[in-house]
C-alpha cells in the first residue's frame, strides 16, 4: 500500500527529514509563484494608482488599509482554522482570492476599483497566512525552524524578484501597466496548481510535527509573548509600504518609471538572500539574532526619502533585508513559543495586531510625507527603534523553546 508523503508511520530520522524538507519546498515554490504575481503588481500600483488620480495620503491610506485587512482577518482566519482542522481548504481558498485577483487589475477605470482590489487581494492572503504557516511550521520542527521558514522566505522572494522584472519589461516595452497585470495570471495559476499537488502528496502535515514535552503556560511566558507581540507591531508601524516609496520616486523624478520594478526586485533579492542566512543564525542563537537583524531597516526610511538615486538604492536593499527578517525569523519565533494545536490562533493573534500597526503606520507616514518627507523619516526611525528594543528585553527574557 502506498502511504503519502506527509503521513509516514513510524518515522524514521533521515526519512521524516526529506520528507519535511521536500514539503517546505513545495510550499516554498507556491510562495514563489505567489510572489510573482501580487508582488509584481505591488512594485507598480503607487505609480499606477497616481495615474489614475489617487494622491499620496490616498496612496499611503489604501497600502495600510490593505496590510489592516491582510492581517487584522488571520486572527479569525487563525481562530477558525485551529478549531475546524481545514488547514487546506482555507489555504486554498485563500490562494484563489489572493491570486487571481491581481490581474483584475489590468480593468480598474479609476484608482477606487483598483483600491478595492488591492485590499481584496490582501484579504485572501490573509485567509490562507495562519493556516500555511501553522502547516509550514509541523515541517520546520524536523529541520529547524528559522531554516524552514528562511528557506520558504527565499523561494518566496526569488518569486518577488522575477515579478517586477516582468513587470519592469512590460513597462520598458511601452505595453503599459495594464497589460503587464494582465500577464500576471500565468505565474497565478501556477501556484494554485502547485499547491494542489502538495495537498495530494501531503495530506496531513502535523504528522511531520516531532513531539516533544508540552510547553509550559507560566505566566513569564505569557508576559514574553506578549512583548514580542509589542515589538512586532512597532516593526510593522515603521516600516515604510513600497507604494509610498514608489510614488515618492516617481514624484519627484529620483529614478525612472521602468526602475522602480527592478528596485523592488532589487530588495526581493536581498530579502531572498538574507532571508535563509538570518535563519539558520536564529536556529543557533535565538531572538537576539532578530533584535540585531531589525537595526539595518531602521536606516532604510533617511536613504530612501532624503537622499538622491544611489542612497535610495542602497535603502531599498535596506528595506528588503527587513522584509526577509520580518517573514523567516519574526515567524518562526511565533511557533516557538507556542504549542502545535494553537500555533493557527498564536499566528492570528500576531498577525492581527502586526496589520493594525501596519495600518497606523502607514496612513500617519502617508500624512506625514504631505507635510514634509523628514517628519515620515524620523517617524519610521524612531519607532522602529524601540522595536529593537523591545526584541532586545525578549531575547533576554527567554530562549527559543520546543524545537
């Protein structure tokens, strides 16, 4: 009889490790294509959403109303998923949405039709985060979880380089930005079609999850949790959304219209590369890897809006180091610290909190850059700083447990 991949009893060492390590990759390739598509339109939708008349408060208020959406919904996303089970059916419905709305983009007649897309497509993300991630996580018990979750990071953002460079292309060639989003439903359903695959060869992913002594519930713990929960929201607050970025270049003339998407990529790649790198660094050492990591983004905001074309390339790799810090390690410090059947719930709770920082955030630097850029510099810096310090207290309060 053949047995699937993710449900192999008993386990044995070498095997469960191929088997976890071959699902990570799977996932990883999904969020490979994925990022092929909704990062290839978010490299272009501040320029595009200008075109059709939005202004920068607009631009910034609709980038953090979709990060609000995309992340205060994986809290009942999260809470709906632990306790029905259906890890795949929501993350498979949350793919489709998440998707295949991109390339609706290429029929918005006015920048409020593609305001509710650009949301839309952050809602299915938000669908399908809690469970994926808890799924990932089972995997990245076998093989560590700061390399699980870099490696998926990595694949994910080679995904996010290619993207913007199909983009970047289509631009160049004067086929325009429509026509670009539309392309971008060939990398959209290649990722569904994956993930298909991985849910027939992997069914039930717990069954990778190494048991191990149930974590402890001591109030020390819950006090950790939460200010790490702190420290997430105040990275997610300063963290400057690309849209705003792209329509500060594209605004004041700092770099041309088709360099903006291979900028972007630009950072993709940088997250891709320190993404596995940060991660393997977290599996030694614990949280003190992500306190020290979340320094080099607090710089990013000064290059990136008050310096000329070569200090505002060297911000956007700035950024997308940040970015990989925030998807591989910031992640996998969740799973750490709670037990396998509430790991969905731990994901929607971050997460919810993480969006409505993202949210603030972005709508005040929004307001801010109307007022004077230097206001939304000092801003991004400053909060983004007590981040550091608040990762800072965490790391010394605890050690990565349950790995």
């Amino acid at each position: 009889m053949n047995i699937p991949a993710g449900t192999d009893s008993p386990r044995s060492g070498g095997h469960a490790a191929r088997s976890a390590l071959r699902f990570v990759v799977l996932l990883g390739v999904v969020s490979l294509f994925g990022d092929m598509t909704y990062e290839g339109a978010r490299s272009v939708v501040g320029p595009f959403m200008s075109l059709l008349g939005a202004s920068a408060v607009v631009v910034g208020s609709v980038s953090g109303l979709g990060e609000l959406v995309g992340y205060a919904l994986r809290l009942p996303s999260g809470l709906l998923t632990d306790r029905t089970h259906r890890y795949w059916a929501v993350t498979i419905a949350g793919y489709i949405v998440n998707l295949f709305t991109v390339p609706l983009l290429a029929l918005a007649g006015n920048w409020r039709v593609a305001a509710f897309l650009i949301v839309l497509e952050r809602a299915g993300r938000a669908l399908r985060k809690p469970a994926g991630d808890a799924m990932l996580s089972h995997a990245a018990s076998e093989i560590g979880r700061g390399w699980a979750f870099g490696l998926r990071e990595a694949l994910d953002q080679t995904g996010a380089v290619v993207g913007p460079l199909v983009v970047a292309w289509v631009i160049a060639s004067h086929s325009g930005y429509r026509h670009a989003f539309a392309l971008l439903v060939v990398p959209a359903t290649l990722g569904v079609l994956t993930l298909l695959v991985a849910q027939r060869l992997y069914p039930a992913p717990e069954t990778l999850e190494v048991k191990r002594p149930p974590i402890p519930h001591a109030a020390g713990i819950a006090r950790t949790f939460w200010i790490y929960v702190a420290a997430g929201a105040c990275l997610a607050a300063g963290t400057v959304d690309f849209p705003l970025v792209a329509y500060h270049f594209a605004k004041t003339e700092v770099m041309r219209a088709p360099t903006v998407p291979v900028l972007y990529a630009l950072a993709m790649a940088a997250s891709a590369l320190a993404a596995p790198i940060v991660g393997r660094v977290y599996d030694r050492l614990g949280l003190v890897v992500v306190a020290g990591a979340s320094l080099l983004p607090a710089a990013a905001a000064p290059l990136l809006f008050l310096g000329g074309a070569r200090a505002a390339a060297v911000g956007v790799v700035l950024w997308g180091i940040g970015m990989g810090v925030q998807e591989a390690t910031v992640r996998a410090a969740v799973a750490d610290m709670t037990p396998p059947d509430r790991r969905a719930s731990a994901y929607g709770v971050f997460d919810a909190t993480f969006g409505v920082a993202w949210f603030v955030g972005s709508a005040a630097m929004g307001a801010l850059y109307s007022q004077r850029p230097i206001a939304l510099v000092l801003f991004s810096v400053v909060v983004q700083l007590t981040a550091v310090v608040l990762l800072g207290i965490t790391a010394r309060r605890r050690r990565p447990v349950n790995r």
